[in-house]
C-alpha cells in the first residue's frame, strides 16, 4: 500500500510517500519568514502552505518516482495544530483526492510523531510513548488498535517551547531546541542549578518555572557574562529538562510494567535526551526508541505513516475530514 502524507499543522510545509513501512520521498520546507517574528505567525504560515504545497507534492511524488495514479491512500494532519494552516492542508488533500479519486484521511499528528519511531524500528504495543515537542509534552499507553490513553502530559509549556522560550530570553536564534543542543556539549552542566519542576508519584511535567529561573540568572549575570557563560547556560539547562522528561519517563514504566518506551516529537532529536535514556534502560532493562533525527521533526512521511498504520488495522473511525486544532493523542471510547 502506498499512502501520500501531507503535514500542514505549524510552519513545515511536508509532504512525504510511504509504502509498507519504507519511506519512498520526504520533501519539505520550514517557512524561514517567521524567525523574524521569534514564532510562528498563523497567518502567514497559512498563506505560505497554500504557495508551496504543490511544488512540494510534485517533488514528492518525483522524488518517489511514481505518479500520483499510483497512491492507495492521502492522509494530511487535521489536528492538533494551528486552524488556518491545518485547514490548508485539509483543503488541499481534499481537492487533491477528489481529482484523482483516491480515499482521503484525517490523521492525528501526535500519531504521526510516534509512527516516525515505526518507520525506524518495527515496535509493536503495548509500550509507552514520549511525545516531546514544540507545543506538546505528554506520556501515553499505547496499546493495540492503536488506541492511545493519557498518562500525564505538561501542566503549563512543552518541552520543546521551553527550549525555545528560554533561548529567545538568551538571545538565541528560533527555534532554539537545535541551537542549545548544540552548544551543550561544550558547557558545564553542573554550571547552574535550575529547577526540575513536578517532584513526587505524577505523571505531568511543568516547565514554566524554567522560564523564570534563565530569566533571573540572565539578570544576575549580566549581558557580558551571559554571552561568555553560554555554552555553560545551554547545558545547564539542557540537563534540567532531559532529567525532567527521564525522571518521568520511569515512573511511566513503573506503574504501567511496559517493557519499553518510543519517544517521538521535535525534542526526541537532542542527543541528549537519546543517551541519557538509552543508557536508564540499559541500566534498568527496559527498551528506548527513536525515530531517526530526520524524522523527528514535523514531516510528511510521519502523516503517511500513521493513516498506513490505521489502514493496515482497519480502525479509522477517529480520521474524520474536519480539522480539530485541540484533537488529543487520547483515542476516543468510539473509536
Ligand atoms: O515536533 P516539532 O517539529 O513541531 C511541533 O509539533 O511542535 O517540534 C519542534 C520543537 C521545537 O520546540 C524545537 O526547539 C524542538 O522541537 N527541537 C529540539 C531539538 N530539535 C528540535 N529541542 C531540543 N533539542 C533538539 N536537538
Ligand atoms: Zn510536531
């Protein structure tokens, strides 16, 4: 079966082709206008999808060296994400599928980070799932079907925008995850003590305190001592939320007796965070996984691959053609 992804839900115009767990193409574009607004702006990141959405299918569909006659399947993202890009990508799917008379499929894009692991390594549930990114930061049961149960997710920022906020407050570029993961080796990350937030039995994260603390210590500092302390700082606050996310990871292991845990999303790129937790499971036997560092971030093939995934198990009630901005990893009891 070959499914054609399409990922419009932030500022990644995506579009990627799989077929039986291979990805045959993965092409897209990060909207580089916006990093002079320090975020995403929703509506310009609309009408830049709607520009480059088709030079991108194409290049996909070369890139696979197949014509779209081809295609069993569309999926595009209709959730979680912002409304006017993720309705773009709907209406393109749409019209794309309409033309062509193939099946077109509403996919959730947190399933979508998780079926990136699968196009690395074939994990099959029961396990739990990690989801670390810009605007999410959850631990879930994943278990056959696949169906999807919240076990704790961030009570204020994700792991990912936490990255990001505090490297904007340092006077990093956007988005800062890639550009502290960077520099974090060469610093001390014993240099400052910054806060691991939610001690205790929980499963929920909070990563807004993090904020306050750079905030503070940039303050304490200075402007010239920031800037020669930097690469101390990033690793100081690199260590302080990878130990948050593997801290929880373990209890999410604990009281769930999973054997092991697949960890997807934007922030599952940090090298950091794949050593740190590769070698707690080594050390308390429980298997890690990964999808590759392309993958990780929002892709096309991702979209591909979770519509495959229902399709191959025969579950597709939850992949309505409506866009929900909110939707949850959650799968709903009807479903
Ligand atoms: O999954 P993603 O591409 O988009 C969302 O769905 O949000 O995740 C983007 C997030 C950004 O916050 C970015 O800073 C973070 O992933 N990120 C990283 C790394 N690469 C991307 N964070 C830490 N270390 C990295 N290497
Ligand atoms: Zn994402």
């Amino acid at each position: 079966m070959i499914v054609l992804g399409i990922e419009t839900s932030c500022d990644e115009t995506a579009c990627g082709i799989v077929q039986d767990g291979k990805v045959l193409a993965n092409v897209l574009r990060t909207q580089e206008v916006h990093e002079t607004f320090g975020g995403v702006v929703p509506e310009i990141a609309s009408r830049e999808h709607l520009r480059l959405l088709p030079g991108i299918v194409r290049g996909a569909l070369e890139e696979a060296q197949i014509g779209l006659d081809k295609v069993d399947a569309i999926a595009f993202t209709r959730g979680p994400g912002l409304a006017g890009p993720l309705l773009v990508g709907s209406a393109f799917a749409r019209t794309l599928g309409l033309e062509a008379g193939i099946p077109v499929y509403g996919t959730n894009h947190l399933e979508g980070h998780l079926a990136a692991v699968r196009l690395a390594h074939p994990v099959e549930p029961p396990f739990v799932c990690l989801t670390v990114s810009g605007g999410h930061t959850e631990l879930a049961l994943v278990e056959p079907g696949p169906r999807f149960t919240l076990l704790g997710e961030t009570r204020d920022d994700a792991a990912g925008e936490a990255f990001d906020k505090c490297g904007k407050l340092l006077g990093l570029g956007y988005p800062a995850g890639p550009i502290v993961s960077k520099r974090a080796p060469n610093g001390d990350r014993k240099a400052f003590d910054l806060p691991r937030a939610m001690p205790g039995d929980n499963l929920d994260f909070s990563f807004s305190g993090l904020k306050t603390a750079v905030l503070r210590l940039s303050k304490e500092l200075g402007p010239e001592a920031v800037q020669a302390r930097m690469d101390d700082i990033c690793a100081s606050l690199e260590e302080a939320i990878v130990d948050a996310l593997c801290r929880k990871v373990v209890l999410a292991l604990e009281k769930t007796a999973m054997p092991g845990v697949a960890v997807c999303g934007g922030v599952s790129a940090n090298p950091r965070l794949r050593q740190k937790l590769s070698e707690l499971g080594e050390r308390r036997g429980f298997w890690t996984a990964f999808p590759t560092a392309a993958l990780s971030t929002d892709n096309g093939a991702m979209i591909a691959a979770a519509c495959a995934w229902r399709l191959e198990t025969g579950n597709t009630a939850c992949m309505g053609l409506d866009v929900e901005p909110g939707l949850p990893l959650q799968t709903p009891p009807d479903a």
